[in-house]
C-alpha cells in the first residue's frame, strides 16, 4: 500500500503482516519499533472494520513477519488482539513483540555454562525455548569463567549477563536469529540529515536532545569475590577504581560484581557498566518522513548517521540505537530516530576497526564522547 506524509506527498510503502502465510495490509494506523535497549522489539496494527464485517479471526499465539516493501523488518509472536464495536464502526488491532518476548517471559534452564565460549554458552540458554538460530557479531569469542543462573531467573537475563561478562550484547536480527555482538563503527554513515537555520539542505524539522548526567559518577568502585575464596570480614579480593575527570563534583558509587575470576574479567565487566552510565546521559532523537533514507534504505538500528543541527551547535556522526516506524492519521508516515554518541555502546565487539574509525568530530563546546573509551583505574 501507499502510505503518504501529513502533506498529502505520497510514500510508496507496502506494509505487510504475514500470519499463516496470509498477508494483510491496508492498515489504519501502526507502530513498528526496534531498539537495542529494549529486550523486545513491539508492534501494533490498527484496522476499520466496516459495520457489516464478519466476526473477525483471533491471531493471539500466533506467529507474524512484518515486512515493508518485502524487507523483513521484524519476526515474532502476536501477543494479543483487540476488537472494537461502536456505532456505526468496528476497529480490530493485533499486537506482538519479535522472539525475544519468550526469552523475556520464560524462566532460563538450570544449567551450567562454566569453560563454554559466549556463544556456547548462550545457545545452551535459549535452545530449550525452541530459539535455534544464534550468530555472533564480535571480533572474538571468549571462554566465561563463570556464570551463575539463579533459580526463577528469566532467560533474557541470564543470556545477557553472559553476554555483558564479554563486553557484548544480545538482540534479535530482523529475519529471528539471535544476535550476540555489538555495534560495528567502521561502517558508513547511511545518511546525513541537516536542519539548519537558513533552510538549506533541511530534510528534518523535528528534533529533541536530552542530556542526562544522573547516572554518572566521578568514582566508580568495582568489587568482586572470587569463587571458591572466603570472605574475611566481608571484604572483596578483587578491587578496581575508576574515575571520571568529566564529572566536576565528587560524586562516588560502588558496585559488587558477580560471576568474576580474575582482575581482568573484573575490569571487562566494568568497562561494559562503565561505557552504558556514558550512554545514558546523551540521547538525539530526530523524527523523519517516510522509513527510508535518501538512497531508499530502510531505517535501521545499528546504523550511523551524520547529523547537522545549528540549533543543537551538532556536526558529528551518531550511532542510531532504535528506530520507529509510524503511520497516524495526524503524523502520515514518519521515523522516528533515537541517536546515541559514535563510539560507546559495545566498544570491544570491534576493537580492532573502531580503532581505525574513531569519530573525531565532536559536538562543539564538549568534551568529545565519540572515541573508544580508554579505562584509567587503580
């Protein structure tokens, strides 16, 4: 179907959902959103029904591939369906989340993932649940010295500790597979969106910057027990200080660390909590027409951007971190974009390239956030 903008211009989008191998389309509204930062990616569907329709199909439990301009876009599981009646007018909505919503909901299997790799150890979690397909995306593989699984303890969260132990992450790619790595900053910025005073190459008008300093700190204590040692007056064998210059205030935090061996699994698990407190306190969220870029490529997470924002004193490149597709009545068809700093978020997938790639531009007027980050402990 063709989808258009709040100005009437036409975006030729063909929006499907593939459920038992039917496809449906002509949708009244939707919302499709992925995001690396959320466990499970959601979607929601709105149809008008006419009066006279027919009692409509329950998809509740059933599984759903959501496709634009036949790209796959996300897989997963409709979570649950919503029929309206009023005068005159019936409206019907199906809404699901991609394969990590089973991971999220069920409990890990009691198992033992000691000497396994990441990947190994990961897909000995999610195997039990019927998730088969798991890839790595990461320079290296590391061997877990140990991992504990809590009894009652989600499988997401026991998949993700495992993953974070190695400085990684975990998300679902758009066709099911479940991805264990992180973000590739050697790779080209996929667009350029500018929005600039005097109107000149502005191909965005809405925008929103939010910086956030409360889960920084200018001290970080990281302590860890290792297995087998006994306490001696409730004190930790493994110890490692960080300090943030950036922060002008003394502002200490400690963190106990779980599940470390050795110093330097102690200072990988802390680079990871480490480079997400930096994360969170930048967030550029820039909304788009249409779900495409300039060169036809659908909207992305894991892609990069250059932004130009006069308002913002912005010229940089930025990781984009989540999008959502949506189509309203008021809105048209829109992206919306939420950027993070170029170089932070998983730095050690790709040492080696994000190296060679380092961003060297900066929002003006601050300290540069865009570089791999260097640890500086005690």
């Amino acid at each position: 179907m063709g989808t258009q903008n709040e100005g009437g211009y036409p975006f030729y989008n063909e929006v499907i959902v593939e459920i038992d191998g039917k496809r449906h389309g002509n949708w009244k509204s939707y919302d499709i959103d992925s995001d690396f930062l959320i466990p499970a990616d959601a979607f929601n569907f709105n149809i008008g029904i006419p009066s006279d329709s027919t009692v409509l199909t329950d998809y509740s439990g059933k599984t759903a591939k959501v496709m634009i301009n036949d790209e796959v876009v996300l897989s997963g599981i409709i979570d649950s369906t919503q029929h309206g009646i009023s005068k005159g007018d019936r409206t019907y909505s199906i809404n699901g989340r991609d394969r990590a919503s089973v991971l999220v909901d069920c409990t890990a299997p009691i198992t033992n993932v000691k000497g396994l790799t990441v990947l190994e150890a990961i897909k000995k979690i999610v195997a039990p649940l019927g998730i088969k397909k798991v890839a790595l995306k990461a320079e290296s593989n590391p061997t877990l010295d140990k991992v504990d699984i809590d009894i009652g303890e989600t499988a997401w969260n026991a998949l993700i500790r495992c993953a974070n132990s190695a400085g990684l992450h975990a998300w679902f790619a758009p066709d099911g597979t479940l991805i264990v790595g992180g973000a590739d900053y050697s790779t080209p910025p996929v667009a350029t969106l500018c929005c600039n005073k005097d109107g000149e190459r502005n191909n965005f008008t809405q925008a929103s910057l939010t910086t956030d300093v409360s889960q920084r700190f200018s001290e970080i204590t990281f302590l860890a027990q290792r297995h087998g040692r006994q306490a001696d007056d409730n004190k930790n064998d493994l110890k490692w200080v960080y300090q943030d210059k950036s922060i002008e205030f003394y502002k200490p935090k400690t963190v106990v660390v779980p599940d470390v061996e050795s110093l330097e699994a102690l200072k990988k698990w802390a680079k990871k909590y480490i480079s997400d407190s930096i994360l969170s306190d930048f967030t550029l969220t820039i909304t788009v027409p249409d779900h495409k870029t300039q060169d036809g490529v659908l909207w992305a997470p894991g892609q990069r951007v250059h932004v130009i924002c006069e308002e913002y004193d912005i010229d940089a490149i930025f990781f984009l971190m989540g999008r959502r597709f949506v189509l309203s009545r008021t809105g048209g068809t829109t992206t919306e974009l939420r950027l993070k700093q170029d170089g932070i978020w998983t730095p050690d997938a790709y040492v080696k390239k994000s190296k060679n790639a380092r961003n060297r531009k900066g929002k003006k007027g601050k300290k540069n956030k865009g570089d791999l980050i260097v640890l500086d402990g005690d």
